[in-house]
C-alpha cells in the first residue's frame, strides 16, 4: 500500500469525526427533545431537512439587491436573506472585523475583498448561495446549560402542552461545543476555540464568494458540485474549527494537509503558467500560495495556517482544489481497477455492474456517489463497499432486480437504528423484511456511513430554500 493510501486509511477515522462535529451538529441541533433523547423519528429522513430549515427560519428580512433576490418558502414560513450589520452583531462577533480590513489592505486591487459584478457569475454559482449556507450554519453563539434550560423555559410559556418541553436539571444541559476559532496570533499559532460565529457581514460574504469562484475557475472545480459538501462540514466559514481540530473552509486534517503537501508543486506550476485572469488573481494575494509543499504547515498546533485571516479563505480553497483533484485521480483509478496481480478471484467494478444487469445506468453519477463518500473514507474503500453491495445484491437478482431506486440517497435512519451497533443487531431494527438493502442502507447498516445522505440532505435543504439547482448541480447525487 502506498504513503498516500496510507494516509487516506488515517484520514478516514478524522473525516467521520468532521461530520460528527458539524454535519450531524446541525442535523440535530433544533431538533426535538424528548426525555434524554433526540427526537429522530419514523420520517427520519424528512425530519432531518426540516431540522437543516429550521435553521434558517429567523434570518431577518432582506433589502433586494443585485442576485439576492429570494422567494423562498419553507414549511411554509417565508425565508428571506439579508446580510448582518456589524454595528448589530456586538463585539462577540465581529471579532474578524479588523482581519478583514487587513485583507483589505493586502488585497490592492479590490479582487477578493471588494464588490464585483455578481450577475457575470450568477450562471456559475450566485452569491445568495454563498450567503444562504453561511447564514445557516451552525448557530451565531455557543449556548450554556443556563441559557438551554431557560430557552426551554421561554419555550413552554407560549407552547402547547404536548409541545411542551422538559425542563430538567441545569446540571442534565450540555454546553454547546465551540466549533469556530479564533487565530489573534497569526498564521503559524494554534487556534483558540470560540463559540461565537463571526458577523455574516456583506464584506465577509463577499471575500469568501470572490475566493471560491476564482478558485473554482483557476483549478477548474465545479462549484455547483462541492458547495452541498462544504455546506455540510464549514458552512463556507473561514474559521470553522471541528472537534477533531479540522480546521478552515476545507476542513483539513493533518493527514489532509500531507497529501495536499504532496501535490502542491504541481498545481502551483499550473496556476503560475496559466493565462486565466482568476489564477493571475490568486497570485496577487501574499501568502495564499506558499513557496513550496514544504511550507504547508500540517499540525494541530499549526492549525491557523489554514484558518488565519489573510490569506485564507484563499489559501485553504486553494488547499481545498488540490485536495479535490487528488482525491478525485485516485478514486477514479479504484473504480477502473481491472485486475490484482496478487488475488486471482478478484472481480471488477465492471464486471460486477454486467452481472447485476446495471450497465446501462448512469456509470459518471455512480461514480460521484462513491467519489463523495472519498471525503470521508479516502479513495479505495467506497470501491471496495460499492463492490459488497453488488454481490449482495446479485445474489437476489431473481426476485429483486437493481433498479434505480436502490440508488436513492435521500436516506436517514431512526434514533433507534443509529444506536444499535452496525451488522445484524442494526439490520434487525430496519425491518426490511425479506427487501434487499438498497445502496444507503447498506452503507448505514454494514458501513456506519450516512456521509452520502448527509451531503444530499444539504443539498436538498439548498434546493428547496433557493432553487433547484440554484446552489447545486442538476440531480446531484441521483441516477
């Protein structure tokens, strides 16, 4: 096995830590509560969305302008954006501020931190987009068990009673997690973890978008196809910092960084050759490419180098590419794989899709459902799963064809299957009776992985708050 294979095994434990920390944050963090559980139950699936809406409910309203415009309707309650007014958001919050202004005077020309023509890249990805998932994301402060227990209280004054929640103990209220950071002592320090999201300001918004449309431009990344997945871990915040200490827009790890490392030189190459305005753009800025692949600071400690503003959100999008094409050669390459020298049994992702007569599916989506799920587990393990999967399933092909249903990831599980240990004891609670498992169920069952749903659920929240395919690229994630 290869440095870098071994690195995407190590990388793997770290990116389900990142969804915990985040994704799942979010899936739950408006949920229901019940006794001492949360409330995910039997339409698990269309509960989880409701959760990620209900997270946008109170964004205040919204002066139209340039692509902002927005007539949203959620479980039919209005949803307008707007961005927030610093002077608003009080010192716990603006706490970016002064970084901004320092970009600013970095940024001569007014590329990243200054206003553009958005409608000549609305077509690509519009700014609301960009607006929408930051606003979102996670919640503007940190709450204490105080604040929880007293929210629960505010609660039931106006709640009906079988509404109403229970008010336990101080003591029985967890803190919420502090999942932003703050980096005062510049790039090369550790992160000091803070619980209060920065100010979702119109010049916070429009650094983060001009980065990721020159980014996505210059390396040639579609946007459409990566905001769901950065709408899962970061919510597009420049310091969002995961339990696990994955830090920044890309939400990097250490073995992360060691493999964007690895590949940096070669896209810097490419960026520095190339005539495409956006990549001349990104050269401008200092910082955002450092000097080599050794420069690319890589621990825990070290964690600001892709947090600390300026040069980032620049310099962890860039990060972010080469991660994106690394991981998309190598899953590519597992998916093609024909033969092993060292197992003479050894059957192809082909030629399983000919036996289990799929062939004439959508092998490209196919392809990035398992590309996806790299995020999480590297390159060869979606492969290997997805392999599983197929001989389970032509085992039953007489009674239960593939079809592409069985592709669906508009998944969830109930509370009670999420607790239950993965194999049979989770099987038993899933109550398919005699039904083949399609894809996702497999994948939660045998695998633990709801990583595919998750993105598509932030997909779906996208759709339904501003468009189909507004933010998200046509049928993503679906055959």
């Amino acid at each position: 096995m290869g440095s870098k294979q071994v690195q995407f095994w190590i990388f793997a434990s770290f990116c389900f830590l990142s969804f915990v920390s985040f994704g799942w944050y979010q899936l739950v963090s408006n949920s229901k509560i019940t006794s001492n559980h949360i409330d995910l139950s039997s339409t698990a699936y269309e509960q989880v969305i409701e959760k990620l809406e209900a997270l946008t409910f109170n964004l205040g309203s919204m002066v139209p302008k340039d692509d902002l415009t927005c007539n949203c309707k959620m479980d039919n309650k209005l949803n307008l954006l707007s961005f927030e007014d610093p002077e608003k958001c009080g010192p716990e919050r603006n706490y970016l501020q002064d970084e901004l202004k320092t970009f600013k005077q970095i940024d001569t020309n007014g590329y990243f931190s200054g206003s553009r023509d958005y409608s000549e890249t609305a077509h690509f990805l519009p700014r609301k987009c960009v607006l929408f998932i930051m606003r979102k994301f996670w919640k503007d402060r940190a709450l204490s068990p105080a604040e929880k227990r007293e929210a629960d209280i505010e609660f039931n004054r106006t709640a009906s009673p079988e509404a109403a929640r229970e008010v336990k103990d101080e003591s029985a209220y967890k803190q919420d997690p502090g999942l932003f950071a703050k980096c005062d002592k510049g790039q090369n320090a550790t992160p000091e973890r803070y619980g209060h999201k920065a100010c979702v300001s119109e010049d916070y918004v429009n650094l983060v978008y001009n980065s990721l449309i020159d980014v996505s431009e210059c390396l040639e990344i579609p946007p459409k196809f990566i905001t769901p997945k950065l709408s899962n871990e970061s919510g597009l915040h420049v310091n969002a910092y995961g339990i696990v200490n994955d830090g920044g827009i890309g939400q990097f790890t250490v073995q992360a960084l060691l493999d964007v490392a690895q590949n940096f030189d070669r896209f810097k190459r490419k960026i520095k050759a190339s005539s495409n305005s956006a990549c001349q753009r990104l050269l401008a800025i200092p910082g955002a490419l450092p000097n080599s692949g050794k420069d690319i600071l890589s621990t825990d400690a070290e964690r600001c180098h892709v947090i600390a503003t300026p040069p980032n959100p620049l310099r962890s999008l860039i990060y972010y590419g080469v991660f994106y094409h690394s991981l998309k050669l190598n899953a590519s390459t597992a998916f093609a794989r024909s033969s092993d020298d060292k197992n003479p049994e050894f059957e192809s992702v082909n030629q399983l899709i000919q036996q289990a007569g799929i062939s004439g599916f959508d092998q490209e989506k196919i392809k990035q459902m398992l590309f996806v799920m790299s995020y999480n587990s590297g390159p060869g393990r979606p492969v290997v799963f997805f392999k599983e999967w197929l001989k389970y399933r032509i085992q039953t092909l007489n009674k239960f064809p593939i079809n592409k249903n069985d592709f669906n990831m508009n998944y969830w599980p109930e509370r009670a299957q999420m607790t239950a240990k993965p194999g049979e004891a989770r099987l038993s609670l899933m109550k398919k009776n005699g039904v083949p498992l399609s894809l996702a169920e497999y994948l939660f069952a045998y695998k633990n992985s709801l990583y595919i749903p998750a993105v598509k659920a932030q997909a779906n929240m996208l759709d339904k708050g501003l468009g189909v395919e507004t933010c998200t690229e046509n049928k993503f994630l679906e055959l």
